[in-house]
C-alpha cells in the first residue's frame, strides 16, 4: 500500500522468503546462513572535470553494451523515446529495436523511436497497443508477477516483451541509468525546496502545519508541505502511495502501527554524511529499483521466454558512477547531466536533452472514463474488497478522481491491482 511493491523479505506467500540481491546463503545441519557479499557506496570525486567524466562513462558503458551483447543468438534492444534506451540502442550496432505505444498521443512512444532507428539505421518493430488489450490482460500480467505490483507501465513492458520475442531471444535495456548516474525529476526536489529547507525546523513544522490545516487545493499547499518534512519522512523511494494516517483510514484490519521509516532508516543511517541527491538514489537502488524496476524487466520478458538484459547495471558502470559529483548528476539544466553529455555523442540533441518521462501511462485518463470506472468499481464492492477494505473510503478515492477534485490514479491504480492479483491466486483456482 505505501511502496506500491511488496518491499519485505517476506513474501505474500506463507513460509516464502525473498534471497535479496547481493546475498547469499548457506545450508548446513538444517540452519539457514544468510549474509551480505556486496554493498553499493558512493564518494564523489572532485578531482576529475565533468569532460574527464563524461569519457569515463562512455568509455565504461561502450564496453558494457559490447559485453552484454555477447550471445549465440541475435540480440535486439527496447527503444523508448528516453535517453537511457536511446543511448544502448544507437550503440549496440544491432540490428532491431522493439517499441510500444498507447493509442493517445501524449501517450505514443512510437513515431519518436522510429524517428531515431531511421537516424541511426535500425530496423524498428512497434506494437499499439490498444486501451481494450491493456484492461485484458492485466490479470495475466499480474500472475506472471507473483506478487502484487502496482506500476501501470509493467503491462507496457509484457506488451514489449512479447513484439521483441517474436523476432530475438535476447534484449538489451535501460534499467539502472536513473539510479546511478540520477535521473529522476524528483532527484531536482532537495534543490527545489531549498527556500524552505533552510529555514529553521520549527519554522517549518508551524508553516507545514498551516499549510495542511487548509481544507481547498491552492497553489504552493504540496510545495511547502513536503519543505516542511525532513527528507527521510518525505522520500522511500520513486513511489509513496499511501501513508500510515492513510492505511489507517482505508484498510478494515490496518496492520498496527508498522511505519514505512522502519524499511528506510537503516539505509538512510549508511549515508548520513551524503547530500540528499546521493541519499535519494541510495534508497531507490535498495528498494525501488530491487521491488519495482527490475521486478517488472525481468517477470515481463521471462512471460515470453525473453532474456532481457541491462548493460547501465554493470559493476564497471557502477564503479564510474559511484565518483560522481552530485553537480554533474543533477543540476538547474537536467538530471542524468554527465551521462546525458556522454549520449550526445550518439543522439541527436532532442533525444539527449529530453526530460525524463518514464513509461507513460494514460491510467488518470482512463479512469475517468464509464467502461473502466465502473471495471475498478465492480472490484472495489466485491467481497474481497469488503474482506480487505472500507469500500465506501476506496470508492470515494475513485469518485473524487472521476469528478477532477483530486487526481488519484495511481493510489486508486494501487489497490485495483492488489485486488487483480488476489483474484488471480486466491480466487480463479479455487
């Protein structure tokens, strides 16, 4: 409910664990031995200029995409209109790119990737998909998922998966550049709120709690709210779906008093002496991009028998981007600065300097329309939604976005997806 993906060791099956990344376990005389082999640092260096930088990356990732692509059979790449995909599809000197689209404009990826694979003399194979086949095959998204996984663009990525298995057995991707070398939007937000961060705490507390004291939406309400809290209490990672006060609200047997804080302060305690920019891609390598980003890659292409694989989260990669400088990540220009500088190299500027968007999902439009609001509201008042649920508080969630009062797709997004996957273990087979 708060991560949007199962974040625990623990899995939503009984007596079923998680082995974590970079962990490892012994089994002896009937004991598990778990231990960690592998621990990502950061420590910037301020020695190098940012051209010496960009050389590093390019030079590193070059030699990664090269490596990755080593295989018995032909390796094609995903192509996005993002810089990330865009950088290994003009330098894996491959000769497919895979590509899907939404049948709404803001939404359609499509044109923009044919554009480059012209440009760069790739063949392009795209896929529209349709809003009825998105609805469609959620379920089966949700199954091969295992456990529930609240991110609309991991039926984008089954749909990718299935074009590219049509033609290669093996998949080059961008997962792991925003990570590293800091590509989110929400990475520019500590230098955002600095007019408010640097006022003394209790200032900011009394001007947070006037600001949420205010009953109607104005402008700069959200803005001096998240100024107000420390970056730990308002950042676990790309997704914060539903807080404590929230789960309280909407859940029939809320799970007590389990503060999200209880998963992230551990990691935030191994990088108290770095800048929140570093501090924020910390956690999402230890949690987002673990539960969400890889999840989806690699349970969407094994659907397909797809070997999808990313040359930006190679350990020589990692070992480039752990020096850089926060001002070379993110800066009043762009996120992903250095890296972006080492893509111009290979795109042309439109591409290199595009903000970054993720996978664009048109989810907010769609629930607002009659057929799929009333899909998601049929789920909302089932019985395992009455078993789970205050279904008049989730149903008001939906209605509230439907009437434009609030926009809450993604939380609504949220609870509809766990719902799907309930459906699909616990319900279709019995």
């Amino acid at each position: 409910m708060t991560f949007q993906y199962s974040v625990l060791t623990e899995t939503f099956f009984k007596g079923v664990f998680k082995l974590m990344p970079s962990h490892c376990f012994t089994f002896k005389n009937g004991n598990i031995d778990i231990k960690r082999y592998w621990t990502p640092t950061f420590e910037a260096d301020n020695s190098k200029t940012l051209e010496q930088f960009v050389n590093e990356i390019d030079t590193v990732m070059q030699d990664s995409i090269k490596k990755h692509k080593i295989s018995d059979v032909e390796v094609g790449s995903f192509l996005s209109s993002g810089v990330d995909s865009s950088y290994v599809a003009a330098s894996f000197h491959g000769d497919k790119t895979f590509t899907v689209g939404f049948d709404y404009e803001k939404y359609n990826e499509i044109d923009y990737a044919k554009s480059l694979s012209k440009k760069i003399k790739i063949d392009n194979y795209s896929k529209l998909i349709t809003t009825e086949e998105y609805w469609n095959t959620i379920p089966k998204v949700q199954y091969h998922m295992d456990e529930p996984l609240a991110d609309p663009s991991a039926i984008a990525l089954y749909f990718v998966s299935q074009t590219a298995a049509k033609h290669v057995k093996v998949a080059l991707s961008g997962e792991g550049a925003d990570e590293f070398f800091g590509g989110y939007n929400i990475y520019r937000e500590p230098h955002d709120l600095l007019p408010i961060t640097r006022l003394p705490k209790p200032v900011r507390k009394v001007l947070g709690g006037i600001a949420k004291a205010i009953p109607f939406k104005i402008k700069g309400k959200n803005y001096i709210i998240r100024g107000s809290k420390d970056l730990q209490q308002r950042f676990i990672g790309n997704a914060f779906m539903f807080t404590e006060e929230e789960r309280e609200k909407l859940l029939k047997h809320p799970t007590g008093h389990y503060h999200h804080t209880e998963i992230t302060k551990p990691l935030y305690d191994k990088v108290k002496n770095l800048d929140d920019v570093t501090k924020m891609q910390y956690i999402d390598i230890n949690l987002w991009l673990i539960g969400d980003i890889l999840l989806k890659a690699d349970k969407m292409s094994c659907a397909h028998s797809l070997e999808v694989r990313v040359p930006f989260l190679d350990k020589e990669v990692f070992k480039v981007a752990r020096t850089l400088p926060t001002r070379f990540k993110v800066n009043k220009q762009n996120t992903k600065y250095a890296m972006r500088m080492a893509s111009h190299r290979y795109l042309p500027d439109m591409v290199a300097e595009k903000k970054k968007l993720g996978f664009p999902v048109p989810i907010r439009v769609w629930l607002k329309e009659d057929k799929y609001y009333n899909i998601v509201k049929d789920a909302f008042t089932s019985k395992t939604a009455q078993t789970y649920f205050k279904t008049n508080e989730i149903i008001k969630f939906l209605d509230d976005h439907r009437a434009g009062k609030a926009d809450n797709s993604r939380k609504i997004w949220t609870i509809y997806m766990f719902l799907v996957w309930h459906k699909q273990f616990f319900e279709t087979a019995a």
